[in-house]
C-alpha cells in the first residue's frame, strides 16, 4: 500500500498502526527519509536506541550474510515489548533490494516475529525496484511511503514550527526569502533553520525582518546572477555584465545565468498577468517573490515590459539555454549575448 498524501503520512507518523510489520520509506531526500523514519522508531518501540530492542542494518549486512535479515526478523525482543529492525539501503544493488523485498513480503504476511517491525530506509528508488513494487503492492502489514521533494508551502511551515518552539519567528517576507535559500535535503535544511535560531537568540521572542536576516544569510553567487537579470531587463548592460563576470568568478556558469534570466522573466510575466486580473501592481510584485529590496525597481519594469514582449524574449532564453548544453559551447559568451539582447529590448521600451 502507498501513503503518499501529506495528511495520511503524518497520521501514521503520529500513531502507526499496529497491524503494519514492514514499512519502506524511500526518496532522494535522505535527511527527509531519515527524519520520518527516527519519528516512527519513536512510536513503534519504548527503547528506539537500545540494542536489545532494535537491530540496525546495511544493505552490505545483506551481503555480506543472506540469512541475517531473517534471523533479525524472526529474534523476539530480550527485555519484551516491540522489536525493531531498522534497515538502511542507500546504494543501488539488485541482490539487496530483491533479499529485503523478499523479507518485507513474507514479514508482512506474518512469516517471522508478528510483534516486530520492519523499517526500511532506501533512497530513490525507480519502479524497477522489486522492494518498492512489494512494498506498494501489499494488501496488509506493509506499506510505503515516498518522501518527495518539499513545497514552498512546507519548507515555511517546518521553518515556522522550528522557530516558534525556540521563541522566535520571522515576518512573512523575512521566512519567504530565508524559506527560498534553504536547500532541498531536508537534513541541511534543519541544521541552516537551527543556525538561524541561534543567531536570532532562543528564547528572545524576536521577529525579524529581512534587514534582520541580511548579516545572516550574506551574498552568494546568485544573488550576482539575479543582479545581472535585474540590471540587464533594467536597459543597464555594463552592469549586467559586471555582474555576470562576477558570478563566473564566484564558480557560477553560462547556464545558471540563463536560468536566472528566466526566472526574472517569469516574475515579470506572473507580476504583469496577476495586474490585468485586477491585482494593484506592487501586490502583483509581491506575489511574485519580488525581493522587498527590488521591488522598485521591479515595478519600474513592469511598467515598461509588455507581455507580448516578454513572451517574444522568452524563446531567447530558451534558445540560450539549449546553447549553453552544446558540448564546447562559450557558456559565459552565451550569458553576455543574451543580457546585451534583453537590455536592448529594455532600452527600446524607454528604460
């Protein structure tokens, strides 16, 4: 069975059921699977750390000793209660993954220890995997759980809930723009979420804006990318190119840069289509994650850029960007041309 609905996943999470023996949970996020699986450990034995009580495994245990996993899975706990066996399997070996989905079946039909569970932490594995195929074809006592890549609307949650519990928080465009620069590993993002609530101060009862958060987060290298769009739809191309100079500097190539290009592009287009639903121009900006510093500047812009015009620049991107994915291409050349294109048209427009 699949659990993949936010919902249904933190339902399970919070209480387990008890007739469910195996449980995979698999992604490329490993700090979400690992998260996810240390609260179910939580729930399933009183001594989620004790020895006796749970016995940790690798796929290279699998290996190494065939019948291991079953003799894990058949073990009754010394001290009473649940027992629990907690599976890691990171590297993408067929021998494994058919042993362990081989165990889950039979453990879920109730073959071994009916009083322990199976839990199995894998990464993303593809539909050719015969542990994920057991796992979500399972009638009863097993079932999986895919852990995708978070949300927007996640991230500032998770965010929200770790600061509030230190006595901290963040205004809405401060946790938008720290929200944005978390990375996708859930894990990394918790311990940049931790950092920040010591530098704001546990306990302080803080609500910082993003002037608060400047020191905090600094200037990276595509903060010159984003400079470098902004400047370039602006008609200002010395200063695009600066900035795109200073970028390559700071290890950040041609397609990035076009990516950039793009996502400025795109803010301008949603900004600009919100405004002839009938959004004021500066709510229009802010919807479209318009920096608070920018959005001057921004709507200076969309004032000028027609949609048409944008939508005929776009296929300049797009045609950039296949460029920049030619073997040999001149990334950084590529970059320059189409700011110099974009600020052109930026001057045609009168800006």
């Amino acid at each position: 069975m699949i659990l993949s609905k936010r919902a249904e996943v933190e339902r399970f999470i919070k209480d387990p059921a008890p007739d469910v023996r195996a449980i995979l949970i698999y992604g490329k996020d490993r700090g979400g699977v690992r998260e996810r699986a240390n609260a179910i450990a939580v729930k399933v034995t009183e001594r989620p750390d004790d020895p006796f009580d749970v016995a940790l495994l690798t796929d290279s245990d699998i290996t190494a000793d065939a019948a291991r996993l079953e003799s894990e899975l058949s073990s009754l706990s010394l001290m009473g209660g649940r027992r629990l066996i907690r599976l890691r399997m990171f590297e993408e070996k067929a021998a494994p993954d058919r042993a362990a989905a081989e165990a889950l079946k039979a453990h879920a039909e109730g073959a071994y220890n009916r009083d322990a569970v199976f839990l199995i932490e894998a990464g993303a594995l593809g539909r050719e995997s015969a542990l994920r195929a057991a796992a979500e074809k399972a009638k009863t006592g097993a079932l999986a759980i895919p852990c995708y890549d978070d949300e927007a609307g996640d991230v500032a949650r998770m965010t929200r809930e770790a600061l509030a519990r230190d006595g901290v928080s963040l205004n809405g465009e401060a946790l938008e723009l720290f929200a944005a620069r978390l990375p996708a590993e859930r894990g990394v993002a918790r311990q940049e979420i931790e950092r920040l609530i010591l530098y704001l101060g546990p306990g302080s009862g803080i609500v910082a804006t993003p002037a608060d958060l400047e020191p905090f987060l600094g200037v990276e290298p595509d903060a010159s990318l984003a400079e470098a769009a902004q400047d370039a739809f602006g008609g200002r191309l010395k200063p695009a190119q600066a900035a795109l100079r200073r970028a390559a500097l700071e290890g950040e190539a041609g397609p990035a840069a076009v990516r950039a290009f793009g996502s400025h592009l795109a803010k301008l287009r949603k900004a600009l289509t919100l405004h002839q639903a009938g959004a004021g121009l500066a709510e229009a900006a802010k919807s479209s994650g318009v920096f608070w510093k920018n959005e001057r500047e921004f709507l200076r812009q969309a004032r000028a850029w027609p949609l048409a015009a944008l939508d005929g620049l776009n296929t300049e991107i797009l045609n950039a960007d296949r460029a920049c994915k030619q073997t040999g291409s001149p990334d950084e050349l590529i970059a320059e041309r189409l700011a110099l294109t974009v600020a052109y048209k930026a001057r045609r427009l009168g800006l």
